[in-house]
C-alpha cells in the first residue's frame, strides 16, 4: 500500500497519541462508571479505539492486511454490544412502575 500523506511525519503519532489519551480516559470510565450500562458503553468505546488504533497501524506499517483485522474486529465489537443487552432490558411491568413513581 503506497500512501504518501503530506504532514505524515508529525500527524500519524500525534493521532496515536490522542488515542492512547483517549484509551485512558475511557479506562477510568469503565472502572468508575456508576452503572452497568456505563461499562458496557465504555467497553464499546474501548473496542472502537481499538479498531482506530489498528487501522492507523496499517496506515503506518504500508499493510492492507490490518484493514481486514479491524473490519473483524468492529464486527466482533458489534456482537459484544449486542450480547450485553438482555443484561440491561426492563420489562413492561417494571418500566410502567417506575415512570410513575419517578
């Protein structure tokens, strides 16, 4: 993969480093987040950082090869967040009693 980006030298570790301050902010979130639902939106983001971080990887390293690890896995990441769901699902009941005595 021939990518010749103008300003290369200084964004593409600048980039790598934004997302290492991100990775480290939504750490904390996933360790201090109140609720269940917190995590489970820190970890998504954590996954999506991930795929950035790979994706810029490839761009770095020339490989078309990184591309097809991070469409995996954002895919994989999609499952995840799915497989959390029934966690967090209220039922009828519930939701009609606690709109009321909110």
């Amino acid at each position: 993969m021939e990518a010749h980006l103008a300003g290369a030298a200084w964004v593409l570790p600048l980039a790598m480093a934004l997302l290492v301050i991100a990775g480290a902010l939504v750490l904390a979130r996933l360790l201090l987040g109140p609720t269940g639902p917190d995590r489970v939106v820190a970890i998504d983001a954590l996954t999506l950082l991930g795929v950035s971080a790979v994706a810029l990887g490839a761009v770095i390293a020339r490989e078309r090869v990184f591309l097809d690890v991070a469409v995996v896995l954002s895919l994989l990441a999609f499952l995840g967040t799915v497989a959390f769901t029934p966690l967090f699902r209220r039922g009828p009941e519930d939701s009609v009693e606690d709109e009321e005595t909110v």
